[in-house]
C-alpha cells in the first residue's frame, strides 16, 4: 500500500472518529441529563395524576440510536473515498474493492437491521420505560421482554403483508396479461448479496416519504424562514416554555408541600416509618428531576427571548444557504429530466453518460482532481442537507397521516421520540447517498476518469465503457485499466437492472423530490409572512370619534 492510499485510510478513520463524537452528543444532548432507567423505582411513586410523567433516558436506547446514526453517516461519508480508490490507487484497486464491497454490505446490512428490527425493538423498550410506574416493570429484563414481544409481533404483521402484496401481485392480474416486469421482484435468490440489494431497496423505497418531507422542506424553508424573512413562531415557542415553566413550579410546589406535611408528622421527635422515609427520597428525586427540567426550560425562554430581528448577516446567511439549495435542486432536476429523456423503464431509468451539464456533477469532479478537496465539498453539500432535515424536525417534528412524531427539544426528547427520529435521520442519510447519484452522476459513478475513443478524442467515461473494459479485463484475466466503477454505482445499477421497478421508483421519487421545491418554498413563505392585526371595529370607532 503506497503512502497516498495509506492517508486516505487514515483521513477515513479520522472522519470516522469525529462522526462517533457527533452521534454521541446528538443522542445524549437530546435526552435528560440524568434520571436513567435504575431511577425507574423511586420514579414510581413521585408520578401524579394532575401531570405527565418526567422524561426518563434509557441507556439502551441510547446506545441502538447511537449506533445506527454513526453507521449511516459513516457509509454515506464512504462515497468520496470510494471515489478516490477507484480513480488513484494503483496498482492496489483489487484489495480496496474488496474493503470497500465489505464495508458497504456491513453498512447497507445495519440500515436493513434498524429499519425491521432494531428501531421497532428501541421504541418499544422505551415506551415500557415510560410507563413503567405503571406496569410495575422496573427490570430492564422485563422490560426488553415485552418490548421483544410486540417487535416480534410487529415484525410477523409486516411479513402478512408483503406475503399478501406478493399473492395480489401473483394472482391478482388476467393470464393473460404481461407481468413479466414483476417477476424479479417476486423471484428469491439464493445470492445474499442480490438479497441484501433487494432488501436495501425496500427500506430505502419506505424511506423515500422522509427524503420528501424533512429534507426536500428543509431546503425551501430553513434559508427563507428566520434568515430572508423573520420566523414568528419564536413567540409561539416563548410562549409554550412559559406555560411549560408555570407547570413545573406547580408541580415543585405540589412536592414541596407533600414533603413538609409528612415532615411534620414528626414535629415531636419520634421514629419516622420506612413508607415515610422511601416516601421522602422518591420526592428528593422528583424534586431533583424537576430542577434539570426547570433549568433546561429557561435556556430555552432565554434562547428565544434573546433572539432578535433580522439583521444584515442573517439575510446574507440565508443568500447563501438558498444558492446552496437551488444548485441542489437544479441538479437533482437536470439529472432526472435527462433519465426522463435518454432511458426508459426497461433500463432503470438508467443513462449511458449525462447529456446535459449538472453544475454540482461538474463542481464535484473538478474538485476530484485534486483530493481531499472533493471530500471537503462533498462534505459541506450533506453536512447542510442533514442540517436542514433537523431543523425541520426540530420545528415541525414528522406527521404521517394521523400519526405525529415529537419535535426534537434539547433535553427534553423522549427515548422512543430520539429512536424514531434516530431512523427518520439513518433514512435520510442512506438516500442522501443514493440520491448522489442523481445529483452528481458522473462524479459518483466515476469521478474524474477518461477514455480515448475510437476516434482519439478524451472524454469522459460511460456505462457503456465500463462495460467493454470490464469484458476486455475478463478475457485477459487482468482488472480494467479505465473507467473503473465505484462500488456504490455498482449496487444501485445491479437493484435497477435486476428490479426495474425499483430504479423506477427511486427515479420518480428524485424527481418528486426537486419538483417540490416549488411548493414547499411557497408553503413557507405563506407561514412566515406576518398576519394583519384583526381590526377591532368598537376601538377604531372611539379613535376616530377623538
């Protein structure tokens, strides 16, 4: 291994290191502070009927959330060296293929695993953890046990319905009709790896709903609302955290109160009862939980209350953060509209080489000529894209038809809320990265490449290419020489030709995707444009009789 490759590892491994920091500091700093499930006993008896029960963390939630966050965005921050090995690590490309083949099959198996299993199964124990001053469940063990039952119960329904979806798509048509185009999708191979490609693009396809909503309105509103135009929620949110700050001084009070009434039952000296005394411990702790969420409630208030009116800088931010996201979307456009036009069903919507100029696709490998430059670009084009989907949580939270997730509060999310808005953000992270391939093509496929065609001309490499250097590598035994593909566009190309539907579907959700930067941008200057005062006809009617 030369030195150059030798640094690109280590640059990866570094990068690796830092994203286990942030997915810890996201998990942690979006929970309380303490009050973890071993306080579960003495939480019990501090419940009352007049207030919801305190958020209480989970260590094991924590640690699945943690988990499946760093492993999606270290396989999405795998692209750019993919790229790299591909393009400069001679003669040393078979050992990095096959690094790279591994690492994303570890990659794509954990997003299938949290996606079916994992994520059901954290929700689940969080939700005993909630409840458990009510269940009585204060063992972790008996807790992960019927968290395992409704995960397994859950998993057998959704197994019913994928059977049931397959029976209509098998009998549910005439003979007579063509389904040929079905069939791969029906047919189960002994291959894991073809296996593991069609599961990849299941979840990814359930996934396709988040890509929409969080993301494609991130990149509308989060520019607009706050930096080009004012954000009148903020007295919205002041608000709520006042009333959430008078509710918290009721219940201290409430505790205080029931804390000195059993105090003075012993005025005079005498022994005091074991039930009063775990009775004044399980109060200290309430008045302890009580306290960190009173703290966390007016770092909020002072967060919104010192917020002030638009200013020069936050209009120059939001210039740049909307150039940012049309060349996002433009690209993203240019692309499917070219799919749209030189390809078709039967090939996945897939294209021989971009016919028309993708400003990012351009940008990306320009800046793949001289590493790790691509890598810092590719960087600050999803570190914003994930930045986005979580100030869109952060202030919307997720509906999907009548279901409503939670907003992300610091310190105050709940563990089943951080499990799911740990999968919503592992989802948006694995499209993101299949999403690269439809905003810079070129660049994700083969990077800066060339090939001498037959008439002597450079240019860049094409699918087609590809395919003629790999048959001429098969035949002499050797590895093509040119137009190498990454490993990521040989798994997607693989799902798209082997399930048609799939590059179908992944086609018209990227399309979908731009498209709706219209109207998400439209929806978010309505809401943030300032209402007029209501008139009030009797007090304009005195001001004029003055």
């Amino acid at each position: 291994m030369n030195s150059s490759t030798l640094l690109v590892w280590l640059l990866y491994a570094s990068v690796a290191l830092a994203l286990f920091f942030l997915s810890t500091a996201f998990v942690l700093c979006g929970q309380p502070k303490h009050g973890t499930s071993p306080l579960l006993a003495d939480f019990a008896g501090t419940s009352t009927l007049s207030a919801a029960p305190l958020t209480v963390s989970s260590r094991f939630v924590n640690g699945v959330c943690t988990l499946a966050l760093y492993m999606s965005l270290l396989c999405l921050f795998t692209a750019p060296i993919d790229v790299y090995l591909l393009e400069n690590a001679l003669p040393h490309i078979p050992a990095n293929i096959r690094a790279l083949r591994v690492m994303y099959q570890v990659y794509f198996t954990t997003f299938v695993l949290y996606s079916s299993i994992g994520a059901p199964l954290a929700y689940h124990y969080a939700k005993q953890t909630e409840v458990a001053h009510l269940t009585l469940r204060f063992s972790a063990k008996d807790r992960l046990y019927a968290a395992a039952k409704r995960t397994a119960c859950f998993l057998l329904g959704l197994s019913l319905l994928l059977v049931m979806f397959m029976v209509i798509l098998l009998c549910g048509k005439p003979a007579s009709s063509d389904i040929d185009w079905l069939r791969p999708l029906l047919k189960f191979s002994s291959d894991l790896e073809t296996f593991l490609r069609l599961l990849v693009g299941i979840c990814a396809l359930t996934g396709m709903y988040l890509w929409l909503v969080v993301c494609s309105r991130g990149l509308a509103s989060v520019p607009l609302v706050g930096l080009l135009m004012e954000d009148h929620s903020i007295d919205e949110n002041m608000t709520m955290f006042e009333e959430l700050l008078q509710e918290n001084a009721m219940e201290t009070q409430a505790t205080k109160q029931t804390r000195e009434t059993i105090l003075q039952r012993y005025a005079v000296e005498q022994q005091m009862s074991g039930a009063d005394q775990r009775r004044l411990s399980q109060l200290k702790t309430r008045e302890k939980l009580l306290e960190e969420r009173r703290g966390v409630l007016r770092l909020n208030v002072q967060k919104f209350a010192t917020t002030g009116k638009l200013s020069c800088w936050k209009i120059l931010i939001g210039v740049i953060l909307m150039i940012l996201s049309l060349l996002i979307v433009i690209s993203m456009l240019i692309t499917s509209i070219d799919k749209m036009t030189h390809s078709d069903f039967n090939r996945g919507f897939l294209v021989n080489a971009p016919a028309f100029l993708n400003p990012m696709d351009l940008v990306l490998v320009l800046a793949s000529r001289v590493f790790p430059l691509d890598y810092m670009v590719f960087a600050v084009l999803f570190v914003y894209l994930l930045t986005v989907s979580l100030i869109v949580l952060k202030r919307h939270g997720l509906q999907f038809l009548c279901f409503r997730l939670g907003r992300l509060q610091p310190r105050l999310t709940s563990p089943a809320t951080m499990t799911m808005l740990s999968l919503v953000l592992m989802q948006v992270a694995m499209l993101g990265l299949f999403a690269l391939l439809t905003l810079a093509p070129q660049y994700s496929t083969f990077g800066h490449q060339m090939f001498a065609d037959e008439s002597g001309r450079v240019i860049s490499c094409t699918l087609e290419e590809a395919v003629n250097a790999a048959a001429t590598a098969a035949q002499s035994g050797g590895l093509p020489t040119h137009c190498r593909m990454t490993q990521l566009a040989r798994f997607y190309n693989a799902l798209a030709v082997e399930l048609p539907m799939f590059g179908t579907a992944f086609f018209a959700g990227q399309f979908l995707f731009a498209a709706a930067f219209v109207p998400w941008i439209t929806h978010a200057y309505c809401m943030a444009k300032k209402l007029d005062d209501p008139v009030d006809l009797k007090h304009q009617r005195l001001l004029s009789d003055h």
